[in-house]
C-alpha cells in the first residue's frame, strides 16, 4: 500500500472506507466534513481545513514547527 511505503503518519478524507483500510498503517486519521453516521472513535472528525491544520499541529512536538 502507498501510505505505508511513503510513511504517512497523518491523512485527511471524507470517506469512512478510506480510513478504514488506512487503519492498521496510518496513526492519525481525520474524517473531513459534516458526517450523517455517527463517527467511530478510531478516526477524528473535522469539519474544515483549519480544524485539520489545529488537529495535525496539535499532534506533532512542538520542536518539529521550528
């Protein structure tokens, strides 16, 4: 699978099925946008791009930003 030969830690979709097969491979998934199902807590909901910029910050060393 790509994500695991390009090393992904982070990845941001809409679509549920996508993070599920990224499950095993990727730590931090975010499901973008309004959902009409409610979201399984192995994936984090985010509404907006800045929502997923604060959330991805938010999960990296603050060293890394410097």
């Amino acid at each position: 699978m790509h994500a695991a030969e390009l090393g992904l830690t982070h990845f941001v979709d809409d679509k549920l099925d996508v993070h599920e097969a990224l499950r095993p491979i990727v730590p931090y998934r975010y499901l973008f946008g309004p959902q009409r199902d409610p979201v399984p807590d192995w994936v984090t909901p985010i509404l907006t791009w800045a929502d997923a910029d604060a959330a991805i910050r938010a999960s990296v060393p603050a060293k890394a930003w410097v």
